[in-house]
C-alpha cells in the first residue's frame, strides 16, 4: 500500500483508477495534499479545544464536590435554620455557640441550640435507669406526661417527665427548658437536663422527695396534720417569694400562667419549688439577657396579665388554709368577715385551736384581696410577698422578702 504524494512522469497521464486502493496517496490526479503545516495548525487547534473543555469539565466537578462534601458535613444546618427561618418568619431566634444536628422529626428552629442551655442526655441511659419507664417507677401522670423516678450513674436520684408521644407539644417543650435553665432562684424547680431522639422528648429534675403540695392537703388527714401551720407558712412565704422575684426581680418580667397545688413540689425541708413553666411568658425590661433569647418573649404585659397569677397565688394560698380543691374555690364564695370564721368556706379544722387564730385571719384577708374579681383591685406580687413575709415575723416565722437575684 502507498502512501504520500502521487509523482508527477514527464508526458505520461495515469488516471486515478491506477491508483486504487491505496488511500494513503494524494496529489493529481486524486485529492490534493494538504501542506504539512497547515496539519499541524488544524491538530494543534482541536487538541487545545479538547483539553480546555476537559479541564474545564474536570474543575467544575471537582468543585462541586467540594461544595457539597462542605454541605452535608459541616453546612447543612446552617442551611436548615435559614431555611426554618424563612419559614417562621415571624418568631425571633438568637442563637450562639455550637449547634447540634437536627433530629428527623425534631425540625423547630428553638431545638438548634439546647444544648447551651441545659446537658443533653440518652434516650438510651434514661430507659434503663427507668427500667425501660417502667410501672414501678412511674411517681406521677400530668397533661404532658408521665413522670419516673430514677437512679442515675453519678449516684443522683432524678425525676424523669416523658412527654406523650402523640402530641405536638414541642413548644411546651422547649419553653421548660429554656425557662427553668435560664431563671434561677431557691424556689424554682432545678432542671438537670433533657432528651431530645426522634419523637421521643424527656425532661430530667432533680427529685423532690416530699412530692406536691395536693398530695399533702387532699390525699388524707394524716399527711395533712403532718403539714402543720408553721410548716403551711413556710411553702406559702416560698411560693410568694418565687412569683415576686418572676414578675420584678430580673432582666426578663416573666408570668407562670399556670400556678397551682399541683406545680408546688417539695424537697426534704418542705421549700417549694415552682415546676411547670410550660406556658410561662416573659417581657423585656431595659437590661437584655441574649441568654433567654429562645423564650416567648413579649415587648410588654398587659396590667392584668400579672394579676393572673396573683389571682391563682390567692387560690392556691385559699386551698392550703381550707384543704377545699381548687375548683371550689371561686371570687362568689369570698364571703369571709374578719372578726369571725363564719362563712360557706370553712377554714382546716387542724389549724384552729393551735394559738395561729390571728395568723390565719390575716392569711385569710388576704387570699380575699387576690382573688378580687377586678384584676386592678388585687395586689401586686411584690406587696403579696412583703405581706406574706410580715406575717410570718410576727409570728416567728421564716419571713425574708428579699427578693435574689438569680438570672444567668
């Protein structure tokens, strides 16, 4: 087979079909020969078009890549929580330090960053130290859920709540935390850490071994002369103190909303512990504290909104001083006379005849004045707290109105 150009012969013509077969050739009389620089030029050109778009492939995928390796490690919540934001526009989150990635069904913006406020636990841990919530260690059964005693590793003796798993109550959720971790007082109920794994949401306290106040005043007689009057005052001076320093002692003016015999528990010395800060709202005052940025925060209260909780502090004082269940107790069945205990609302008859007749009048009166039926009527928390407190030193009681400041 020949290749090259076809020579030319002196006064000799060969027709192209004399050269058949061999495509190699080039030149009259078949295809003329392209130069060999131009060849050259042509194979330099499309092998640069080659190489640019290979390379140029090349560094786009190995730049997208990156990007994405970079977003699924390391920025993947990030883009979540704008994302989330967008979507919930309308609340304000503040949110700093590290943030843990969010679980598959646990996609409020507020559970990003828990973590800063209390320690995270295992759902594991906790159902083994419960026996897996066992009958046997459940203590009690409230409308978010059941709560376990338990025996943790470091030697600890904790009250575990689990929310029910049915309910969206990632709001009620979130809210406990944040309030009772941020809020710090002697009378407010310490939290020692939650469990947040797929639909499973825990709260874990420190456990008050003498339970709630209603179990004392309803369950029977005896436990209830065991709760004598100077022991009654104790727990109301607490309770008094605890909602006084909430409304006026700190950074952030707060409202329980939901104070009641069943959220007063009791350690071993019988202090109170306010608990069930689920539906607590707070409003800022002057001094900001970015530490209580994930609470339902409120720019200002309503006058009445403060005398809420005046109203069930007087309800609550009202059922310790008769042993009646709280929905007894309403603003038509005040009819109370200060110089007698004659009225339809019956004062515990294991308090009268101990030498506190005069002490419980007062205590009485003003149970009245919170409960007034106009909320402008009834007192603040802070006179409540001073009253509660004179009391209690004429008497020789524990009364100390100072209200600590505890906000960290």
């Amino acid at each position: 087979m020949l290749t090259g150009p076809v020579p030319r012969f002196i006064n000799v013509n060969f027709p192209a079909e004399s050269y058949a077969n061999n495509p190699g050739l080039c030149g009259e009389p078949l295809e003329p020969c392209v130069a060999v620089g131009n060849h050259h030029f042509r194979f330099k050109t499309v092998l640069s078009r080659r190489v640019l778009f290979v390379c140029g492939f090349l560094t786009g995928w190995s730049l997208s890549t990156l990007v994405g390796i970079y977003l699924f490690f390391l920025g993947l919540p990030g883009v979540k929580k704008i994302l989330l934001l967008i979507k919930n526009r309308t609340k304000v989150m503040v949110i700093a330090g590290n943030e843990w990635p969010l679980e598959e069904v646990n996609n409020h913006p507020k559970n990003l960053n828990l973590e800063m406020f209390v320690t995270r636990m295992s759902f594991v841990e906790l159902s083994k130290a419960t026996s897996n919530f066992g009958q046997d260690n459940e203590i009690g059964n409230g409308m978010l859920g059941k709560v376990y005693k338990a025996l943790v590793p470091n030697g600890w003796t904790v009250a575990i709540k689990r929310f029910h798993v049915s309910e969206d109550l990632e709001e009620e959720f979130v809210s406990e935390i944040t309030t009772l971790r941020s809020l710090r007082h002697p009378n407010l109920l310490p939290l020692i850490g939650f469990c947040s794994e797929r639909n499973e949401r825990l709260l874990v306290y420190k456990y008050m071994s003498n339970g709630n106040l209603h179990e004392w005043l309803h369950s029977t007689d005896d436990n209830a002369r065991l709760l004598d009057f100077p022991l009654r005052v104790k727990i109301i001076v607490g309770v008094a103190k605890a909602l006084a320093w909430l409304h006026d002692g700190g950074n952030f003016h707060v409202v329980h909303s939901n104070i009641s015999s069943q959220c007063i528990l009791l350690d071993e010395n019988f202090d109170p512990k306010l608990s069930n800060f689920w539906e607590a709202t707070l409003a800022k005052t002057n001094d900001i504290n970015s530490n209580l940025s994930l609470l339902p925060i409120v720019e200002s209260f309503d006058f009445t909104t403060y005398k809420k909780d005046v109203y069930r502090f007087g309800v609550v004082l009202l059922e310790l001083l008769t042993r009646k269940e709280s929905y007894e107790l309403s603003c038509s069945s005040l009819n109370l006379s200060s110089s007698s205990f004659a009225g339809p609302l019956d004062v515990d008859k294991l308090l009268l005849g101990q030498g506190f007749d005069d002490m419980v009048m007062q205590l009485l009166e003003l149970a009245s004045n919170c409960m007034k039926f106009i909320p402008d009527q009834r007192p603040t928390m802070l006179q409540v707290n001073l009253t509660v407190a004179a009391i209690a030193r004429v008497h020789d009681q524990t009364g100390n109105p100072e209200i600590q400041l505890h906000v960290d």
